[in-house]
C-alpha cells in the first residue's frame, strides 16, 4: 500500500511542475508593470509611462498626453557648470525646506519654520505635500515622491461637519497639484484622487449663474459664502477652468467641463465698459458689482487664464483667446503707468477709470503672461512689439523693487510716483499715451518710455515709490515673470537677476527648519515671520530651478503652467469631444496694410487656431461699398485666387501666394459679407489715423483683426 500511495503521488508532480510553469508564465508575459512611476533608473528611454484612455465614448480618441521629458542627464552625470551649480542649490534648498517641514508638520498643510511647529489653513490634507508632489519630480527627486504614493492613496478629502474648503484654493494647490503630478508620473492614484476631489467640488458651482461659491464642504456638499459676502472674486471665478478642462479630457465627464464653461459664456456675453472686467461678480445676478479694474490679488490668475485654456486645449478655443486679447489690450491702454523721475512702468488698478497707483507684487505676474502671450497668439508686428516692450518695462520695475531693498527682496504692495497730468498729457503718465506720443515724434532714442532702466539706489528718497507693506512673503511672481522673459528672449539677465533673488532668500529667509517671510525687506538684519506658504514649494523655488536649468525641462509649447505653477500638458480634444462639449472652430477677418498704398487694406481670412490664412473655399461672398444695395463686386468668391489682379491692386507677383485669397478695401469702407442661409455681417474698414501719408508708414501698420465670435465654420 505504501508503494502505491508512493505512485500516485508522484503522478501529481507533472501536473504541479506545469501549473508552476503557467503561473510563471502568466506573471512575466501577461500582467503589465502597474507600478506606473518607474523612477530614475528605469532602462525605458522614456522615464515615465503614461497610461491609456479609458474607451472613448463616441468614434475616436486623443492621443495620450505629451511624456514628461525628464532630466537628460538623470541617468548620468551632469556637466558641472555655473548655472548646473545655481540650479542644485535651488534643489537643496527645496530639500532642507521640505525634509523640514515632514519632520515637524508632515501629516499637517504648512510648516511653522521658525517655532518649528505646523498649522493646517488649507483643509488639512497636508497641502505642502500635494503642493510640491511636481517640484519633486521636476528636480529628479524621486525617493521623496514615491514615498508620498502610500498617504495619496489613503487621502479622502473629508471633512467635519462645519468644515469648508475654499474653492479657490483648492483648485489651484490640491486638483491643480494632482492633475500635474499624474501628468508627468502617470501614477494612476493621483488621477483617481483628482478626479474624487473634482467631484467633490462640484456643489459649488450650484448657484443661479454658475459663479462658484467660496467654499465647500467635501461631504455634505453644503457651500457658504467667505468674507466679500455674496459677491465672487473674478480670480474665483476664473481660475478654475484649466484643471477642470484637462480633468475632463482625462475622465471624459462632461460636468467638469460644462460646469466651467458656463463661467466663460457669462464673461463672453458680459456687458463691461471698454473690456475692463470688474473684480466682483454677484453670484446671484451674475452681474459686475463694481467698477474696479485690475491685476491685483481680487483678479491676476483669471487674466492669466483667459490665454492659458486656450493654450492648454491646443489653441482650439477661440472663445477663450479672444477674450484675452481683449483684456490685455484694456490693460496696456488704461492700468500702464511710468512714475515720475526713475520712469519705472507700473501697472496699477482703477476704479471708476481712476488710477490708485498702487503696485501690488501679485501682479509681477503680469509681464511673464505677455510675454507668453506674444510669444504664442497670432498678433500684429506692431500689437507683439507693444506686448513684448510692456512685458520687458514691467519685469525690470518688479526687479528694481528687489534691487533697492537692504535685504534684496521685494516688499509686497507700494505706492508709486506718479506724473501729474498737463495740458500735453491729461492722463499723466499713462504708459500708452507716451508710447504713442514716442511714436509718433520718430521714436528718439529708441527705446521706448519706460524701458530705459534707471539704476537701482538704497536711498528711499530716489526710488519713486513708497512700500505700503514692507514684507516679502516668499512669492514667486516675480521670478516666475523672469523664467518666462528668460526662455521666450533668450536673455540670460534675468537669470542673473533670479540668481540675485535667490541668494537674498538663503541670507534672509533661512531658518534652521525651512524658510520664512521677511517682515521688512529694507532692515538687516531681517526679522521673520512663522510662516513658509506652500508656494514657497510649489512656485518659487520651482520657477527658479528651471530659470538656472540649461535643459528647458517643461517646454512652453508643450506644458501650461497653472497659477499656482503646476504644468498640465497641452492636448487636443477630439473630435466626438468637440461635438459633446460643443467646442467649434471659428475663424476671424483679417485686415491688414497693403504695402503698396496707403490707404488701403489686405482682407483674408485666418484659423483662430493656427492664426494663418485659411486655403480653402467657403460659401461666402464679399461685397463691398456704400450698402447691400450699391454693392459692386469687390473680387471673386472666396473659392478663386485673385492672381489675375495682382498688378491692377499693385500687387508683385511674389507677392501673391498660390491659393491664399486676398481682397483690397480702403479705410472707412462698408462691406457686407453673406453666407447662404446665415446671417448677414456688416463692417466698416478702420479708419487708421497716421502720422504722415508715407508708404513706409503704411507698411508698417498693424494688422487689425476683426472680432466676429458669431462665425463659426466647419473644423478644416
């Protein structure tokens, strides 16, 4: 018996060697990685990989989002030169900040760097950790993020009864922080995590106009107002629609995107004087309820996000940019100051059209999104130059703010000098009125009002403005304009100038645990306050590694950067997200100056997407002259070149590029322009006063873009 039992046994052994075999087989070739951070020292030439798409719903489906390049020399090392040192120094000083605050306040938001203690201001949900998740990976810090991986994935965003985050900021430092993160990781838990907290967000929105309220509560979805009442921040209101856009194309759930989409249609449709949108908004009449304009605390991110969804969705929503391009133009024509004696270019709020001359430091933001804004839209040569000279007047007074001080840091509001209005200038010194006035004299010179640079002086008296409040609050803003001006100019200065701001940061701000704001930046020693802001982590120290990073690690074309500087990828949305989300292609009129008259304009039309000339043919007709009535001809359909009448317009012949359309108006002219089956659109050709009746001044007159949103035409 004990021989056959022996037998039967050893009849098993096949059969457990294969089932053995089949499970090996099975774990090694079948089941893919779902570790999906892999880490510095994966062999994939790509460092991180980035999951697929759920199923898309209708036909087809986007391509997933562009791989976080890395650092090129993370696998080996780096060439040792002036800037690599700068940009290392920067990565311990996020090290000795952050290991500081996981030791006295990581299950808490921000650290208290001079008592050594910890606060939770944010919610609770250990803000400075989610905030930096993206500074890590950036700076190659990969042992610290992988360990925040275990606590995302136990992170429920609760709330006690009683309890409410404010929507504002938790968008921009929690969801924006997440949707970053899951970008360049791929790590699946951050993206469940975002898309919960999106979620839990949403009763917000749940008011007559869709106007957010301040806060919510993550459980209960209760919502109260905060401390305007029942009024909303146009930067609350605004600065919501890049997280919950790109969360959308991720998750395919069509509320995160309709929810901030209805905002945009409200500011579209708003009626507001001159473009200046007002920074309060009745939340219940969806109505401005004052007449302040400005860049400052109650307003900069939602300029900021006018042209930075339209970046970020691929430059495919019109809606978006065209309200940028108006609001930057209300701002370089009536918020551009240049004080009295330095000639510094300010940008200031008014209220009632009537400036305060208050500069606020939040709003050294403002040249870095010019800058990106004429480096990216489909701008005349003259509007870009205009653009680029308020960007480069405005970085220089944010750092000549830095400059003067004893410390080296920059105060966080000031009064500025301003000239007094005359006669000649009875707006004072309004940056636009100047420029012009510059213009047309033959621009002596050549550098334009408030670009020339004044020197910068320890003595108060000689600045040309008095601080208002003399703290430096470790705010990025400054140096985040100066990463901008550095990678669309080229001119290393500003990195200099960061260099200059970091090293005041390390003398001034450094404590044994982390870093502190300064109470007054013109007095040394400094003395400190118990605070280190989570976008001490999250922006600054992140926009000044990449100012002294020679590799440009997050491409402008490629990645967006949220206010709170968390880059999302740009992406496309596809074409049955286009027909569920309603998004249409529209295409402007654009004008421009023929080159061989003086008097007269160029007409074609241009993608809103690509800003170039559409080749193609449409069911339209242009008629030109006094009415519809009296309304010859002006060429041919838009379907035929007009080559045939390159020498009766004054056209040369390289002049005339094979099947782009253009058509000849003359200032003051009526056009009519008819589709079939749609409404008729009437315009007058600007009239442009010039300074002299010169060809070349023709020549280089702007390109005007007439605005119709009301066109939209099928996608090319």
């Amino acid at each position: 018996m004990d021989l056959l039992k022996a037998k039967r046994v050893y009849r098993f052994i096949p059969i457990g060697a294969a089932a053995t075999l089949l499970l090996w087989a099975f774990a090694h070739f079948g089941v893919n990685d779902h570790s999906l951070y892999r880490g510095p020292h994966h062999d994939d030439r790509d460092p991180f990989f980035h999951p697929p798409h759920p199923p898309p719903p209708l036909g087809d489906w986007h391509s997933p989002p562009p791989p976080f390049a890395g650092d090129p020399h993370s696998h080996h090392e780096r060439p040792i030169t002036k800037w690599s040192k700068r940009a290392d120094a920067v990565k311990d000083a996020f090290t000795h900040a952050y290991h500081g605050y996981q030791e006295y306040a990581g299950s808490h938001d921000e650290l208290l760097p001079v008592s050594n203690g910890f606060v939770d201001n944010f919610n609770g949900w250990r803000l400075t950790l989610v905030d930096s998740l993206d500074t890590m990976l950036i700076m190659g810090l990969h042992d610290d993020f992988r360990k925040t991986i275990p606590i995302m994935a136990n992170m429920t965003f609760a709330l006690r009864e009683g309890a409410y985050a404010p929507f504002f900021e938790t968008v921009i430092r929690y969801l924006g922080g997440l949707l970053s993160a899951y970008a360049i990781s791929g790590e699946p838990i951050l993206l469940s995590r975002a898309d919960d907290l999106g979620a839990m967000l949403l009763p917000a929105f749940n008011t007559p106009h869709g106007l957010p309220m301040y806060a919510v509560n993550t459980v209960s979805g209760k919502t109260r107002t905060g401390w305007s009442g029942s009024n909303v921040l146009w930067s609350e209101a605004l600065s919501c629609q890049m997280e919950y856009k790109y969360l959308a194309h991720l998750t395919g759930r069509r509320e995160y995107f309709d929810k901030v989409e209805q905002i945009m249609g409200l500011m579209n449709a708003a009626h507001v004087t001159d473009s200046q949108f007002p920074t309060k908004w009745d939340i219940s009449t969806g109505r401005p309820l004052n007449k302040q304009f400005s860049v400052g605390a109650f307003a900069d991110s939602a300029h900021e996000y006018l042209l930075k969804q339209w970046l970020l969705t691929g430059k495919s929503e019109s809606k978006a940019r065209d309200l940028y391009l108006r609001d930057a133009d209300a701002i370089i024509k009536n918020l551009l100051y240049i004080t009295r004696n330095r000639h510094l270019l300010y940008v200031t709020d008014t209220v009632n059209s009537k400036p305060s001359h208050t500069f606020e430091h939040l709003s050294c933001f403002l040249p870095g999104l010019l800058a990106l804004g004429a480096h990216t839209l489909p701008l005349s040569d003259r509007d870009r130059e205009l653009h680029q000279w308020a960007a480069q007047g405005l970085a220089y007074t944010c750092w000549i703010t830095y400059a003067d001080q004893a410390t080296g840091l920059g105060p966080d509001e000031m009064h500025m000098t301003h000239m007094p209005a005359d006669d000649a200038h009875p707006n004072g010194g309004r940056w636009f009125d100047l420029v012009e006035e510059w213009e047309q004299t033959g621009r002596p010179g050549g550098v334009p009002p408030g670009l020339a640079e004044a020197p910068p002086t320890r003595r108060s008296s000689e600045r040309d403005y008095s601080a208002m409040k003399t703290a430096y609050l470790l705010r990025p803003e400054t140096v985040e304009s100066f990463y901008i001006m550095w990678r669309t100019t080229g001119d290393e200065v500003w990195r200099e100038r960061g260099w200059s701001v970091f090293q005041a940061i390390e003398q001034h701000a450094k404590t044994t645990a982390g870093y502190a704001s300064v109470f007054n930046v013109d007095k040394t020693p400094a003395s400190l306050k118990d605070e280190m802001p989570s976008f001490f982590t999250a922006e600054t120290l992140k926009y000044l590694y990449l100012l002294f990073r020679d590799e440009e690690l997050i491409p402008l074309d490629k990645w967006v950067f949220n206010t709170e500087a968390h880059p999302l990828p740009v992406f496309e949305w596809a074409e049955w997200e286009k027909e569920r989300y309603n998004i249409t292609t529209s295409y402007l009129i654009r004008l421009f100056p023929d080159s061989f008259s003086d008097r007269e304009y160029c007409m074609d039309f241009v993608d809103s997407t690509t800003g170039q000339p559409v080749n193609r043919p449409f069911d339209f007709q242009l008629v030109a002259g006094a009415g519809e009535t009296d309304a010859p001809w002006l060429g041919l359909p838009l379907a035929m070149p007009v080559v045939p009448i390159e020498y009766k317009f004054g056209y040369k012949p390289e002049d005339i590029l094979p099947g782009k359309e253009k058509y000849i108006l003359r200032d003051g002219q009526q056009c009519v322009l008819t589709r079939p089956g749609k409404p008729t659109i009437r315009f007058t050709v600007p009239i442009r006063e010039r300074a002299d009746s010169t060809r070349a001044v023709a020549a280089a007159e702007p390109t005007i873009y007439l605005d119709f949103p009301k066109i939209q035409l099928p996608p090319l």
